[in-house]
C-alpha cells in the first residue's frame, strides 16, 4: 500500500484525474498485492484499472494505449509461487529506471499522511473485461500481413501463468495447430516443472506429437525459450541471430549493432561479426538492454534466457511477441526448425551457483584474496581463449560464476577453481 501511494504521489502532477492500470501473474499472493496497491493509489487520488492476469508486456501496451501515468505487474516472473515482486512502468510503457526507483523508495520512508487526496478526490477503481482480448490483438498486428501459420502444429507451454489464455490463443488464430500446456493455474504451480526454466516435458511433447517447433514462456509471459522438431532447446542467443540477420537483410535493423547482456555465448558475437554488426553487451537484465537501446537507436535486443526486445513492437521483453517473429520465419523459410533457428555453434558455457549462508555478503566475499587470486589466474588462462564472469544475484543469495571458451575442459576447470575459492571463503 505505501509502494502504491509513493508511486502515485510521484507520478502525480496537477489537477488533473490520473489512472494507473495493474496486472498480475496466477500467483496466490497476487490476491493480497493486488487490493493492497489498489489502495495506495486510491488515497493518493488516482483511478484503478485492474486487468486481472495478463502478460508484463500487455502491461505496458495497456499503459500507452490507455493513457495511464503508472503501469503495475504484479510477478515474480520466473521464480516459484513462493515469490512475488512489482514491476513499475511509466506512461510511456518502459520501466521505471533505477533514480525513480529510488526516488520512490524515498518517499515510502516519509510520512505522507498530508499527501493523502482529500475525502472528494479519493480515486476509484474499475476492472477491464477485455484487456485479454486487446493483447492477443495487439500481438497479432506484429505479424507480417500475408502471412499465416497454417499447417504448423507447435507444442506451447504457458508456466501456469500469466499467458495461460492469451497465448494458446494468438497462435491459433493465426492458424496453428496448438498443443497448450501449462493451462492450469491454481495460484501454487506457476513455473513448477514447466514453462521456460524446465523445457524437459515441452521437449518430450514435441517429439511425442510430431510437431514442428515448441515454445515455453515464463511466468510473466516476457521471455521464450524454443526446442526444435528433435526436442533440442534453442535458446535466446539463436533468436538474436535469426532475428538480427533477417533485419539487416530486409533494412529494419536500426542502430548498426544488436544489444546484449554480459551472459550471451560468445558464438553469438562472432556470427554477428561476420555480418558486420558488433554485439554490445550490458549488465544482466533485460531493463538494462532497453536502456542502451533507447539511448544508441537500437531496436533490437534481449538475453540468452530468452528476452527478445523489439523496439518497433514493444517497450519490454515480449515472448509471445518475439515466438510470431521466430514462427514467420520458420514458415518463410520452409525449412524445419533444426535449421532455421541454429545459425551459429555457441562455444561451451558453464554457469554454476555458490549459494550464500543467510546475512553472508557476496561483496565480502568475493573481496577475499584468496577468491581475488583464483579470479585473476582464471582471467589469465583463458586470455585470448574465452572469458569469465562472476556476478552476484539480484534477487538471491547467490554468487554466479560462468566461463566459456572453445576448450569444455578448461572451462569447467575454470569455474570449478573459482568455485572452491568462493566455499572455501563464505564457509
């Protein structure tokens, strides 16, 4: 509640009536959150428009189309029913960058008992029966005129979350064959055992049904992994590829490079090269990718894990969006998924977690000299060879380490050493 209240008084300006639009994911605590920052933005004088269960990026189409000052997704997108978070988007359907967050967080720590509407200018709070119903239109208008996915049978999995109705639908009209799983939420099994994270049962399924591509979504709905007819997973690194050469063919790639995070498989970068586009990296998160995109003209975008930001078509990660893209090319192509969507060899990658004791800095640890030390000798065997990573989690207690390079042996003993240093300093 005091979240929906900081939010609305910054992002309240003048007399004028303001509105918030607010999403959410299958979870059970969605029920609390909900009502809770509906609330908050109601004391602060604002209208309420509740979409009820609906992906982030419909979220922030709905916030543009609708002419809301705030967007709220209520997800922890990936992560178990256990959790749950809050995504802010400002009235241009982008997420909120991290000096608004703060300046939020701010005002959640002051009292704002005299910031409170008035008795008469308290706000009001509807719900939209067909927001549902305007995404799925709003996704459809990104795929080519022409086009159809007649004779595609695909295997989708919607995480029990919040694409369950959305999804299997846009393909369908469209013309495919779908075979929906993942379709029934209970509020306790989004992202268990299924959707993005665990392809395993999508795989299976695809192999099981003879069809010609499969495709698992999150929670949230803003990522997509594939497998192709063989049940093989095809990440978001091969997506970037197929994406960035189809653009730069037909001249709607913008900004001369493609946007990255730190994460993607160096085989990504050097296919880029060939065709003469650099791969710009950022910090993990797809909010830091759109950043650098808006502020070099980019229009292309996202993350290994499955991001696909198209500037031309959404302001976030949209994996509904981005599988359209991926299916036009396929059928374009007339050639099966095993080839259309595996442009490039990714070079081995290994990405292991050291999790933390409850209250243990990963800042302390990884300034230990031991851990230092192991860094350093790891950076130096795979100069010129591969490289190393070594980030903590923002969300848990966790220090990541991943190496890749053209050697799978030395790569895991590179992260193995790296490994040990770090236990052997958090113990």
């Amino acid at each position: 509640m005091r979240l929906g209240m900081a939010a609305g008084r910054h992002f309240t300006q003048g007399d004028r009536r303001h509105t918030v639009v607010i999403g959410k994911d299958t979870r059970l605590s969605g029920y609390m959150l909900e009502p809770a920052l509906t609330a908050g933005f109601v004391s602060m004088g604002m209208d309420v428009i509740l979409v009820g269960p609906i992906p982030t990026p419909g979220v922030a189409m709905l916030t543009r189309s609708m002419r809301c000052d705030i967007g709220v997704m209520i997800s922890a997108s990936h992560n178990p029913y256990e959790d749950n978070g809050i995504k802010l988007f400002g009235p241009d359907g982008y997420k909120l960058s991290d000096e608004i967050e703060i300046e939020i967080e701010r005002l959640m720590s002051e009292g704002m008992d005299g910031a409170r509407a008035p008795s008469e200018r308290l706000g009001r709070a509807k719900r939209l029966d067909d927001a549902q119903g305007r995404y799925i239109e709003y996704a459809k208008s990104t795929f080519p005129r022409g086009l159809r996915l007649d004779g595609l049978k695909i295997v989708v999995d919607c995480a029990n979350g919040a694409a369950y109705k959305v999804a299997p639908t846009v393909f369908w009209e469209l013309g495919a064959e779908v075979i929906s799983i993942g379709v029934t939420p209970d509020g306790f099994n989004i992202n268990k055992s299924c959707g993005s994270l665990h392809p395993d049962q999508l795989c299976g399924l695809v192999k099981e049904h003879g069809a010609h591509i499969g495709l698992a979504l999150d929670g949230d709905a803003d990522r997509v992994m594939f497998c192709d007819e063989h049940g093989k997973v095809i990440d978001g690194d091969q997506v970037l590829a197929l994406i960035a050469a189809h653009w730069q063919k037909t001249q709607q790639l913008e900004g001369g490079a493609v946007v990255a995070t730190v994460m993607s498989n160096l085989g990504l970068e050097r296919y880029l090269k060939k065709l003469n586009l650099p791969l710009v990296r950022t910090k993990v998160g797809d909010r830091y990718v759109v950043e650098y995109m808006r502020q070099s003209g980019c229009n292309l975008g996202g993350e290994q894990s499955g991001h696909i930001i198209m500037g031309q078509h959404a302001t976030t990660g949209d994996g509904v969006i981005a599988a359209l893209q991926v299916l036009a090319a396929l059928v374009s192509a007339g050639r099966p998924a095993s080839e259309t969507l595996r442009l490039f060899e990714p070079v081995p990658q290994l990405l292991k977690n050291v999790r933390l004791a409850q209250g243990a800095s990963a800042e302390t640890v990884l300034q230990r000299e031991a851990v230092r030390q192991a860094i350093e000798a790891s950076e130096q065997r795979l100069n010129g060879r591969g490289r190393l990573l070594i980030r903590k989690s923002g969300t848990e207690p966790l220090i990541r380490v991943m190496a890749e390079g053209d050697d799978a042996g030395e790569v895991t003993s590179v992260v193995d050493h790296v490994i040990d240093a770090i236990k052997q300093a958090a113990a």
